[in-house]
C-alpha cells in the first residue's frame, strides 16, 4: 500500500513539473502560447512572446535602430 502512495507522489510531482516547464501566455498580450514562443530581456525582465508580438518587438527594435543610424 505504501508503493501506492509513492507512485502517486511521483505522478504529480511529474505533472506539476511539466506545467511549470514551459510558458503558457505571452507576457505581452496574454493570448496562449502553443508551439513556439521567444524570450525576450524587457525592462531587466525575462518575457515569453508569441510569435505575433515578436515580429513586432523586432520591428520596433529595427526602427529605432535605423532611426540612430541616420
């Protein structure tokens, strides 16, 4: 009976720890996060994006870059 209650341990311990692997949202605009998702240094704070809100952060980065350069 013992060994029930270790097992079942351990399957919760596993399922606890696959929840918390991986984000879940984006930290941007809250929509779920499926596949792929990018992390990004923003404030001096780790954010996960999705895909959308990447492609943008990339655009504005681009911007402002291309707006020093001139």
């Amino acid at each position: 009976m013992e060994w029930a209650y270790v097992a079942i341990g351990v399957i919760v311990l596993l399922v606890l720890g696959a929840a918390l692997a991986k984000p879940s949202r984006c930290t941007i605009c809250g929509n779920a996060i499926k596949k792929k998702y990018h992390t990004w240094q923003i404030g001096g704070k780790k954010h996960h994006l999705c895909p959308h809100c990447n492609s943008s952060m990339e655009r504005k980065q681009s911007k402002q870059a291309m707006s020093k350069f001139k």
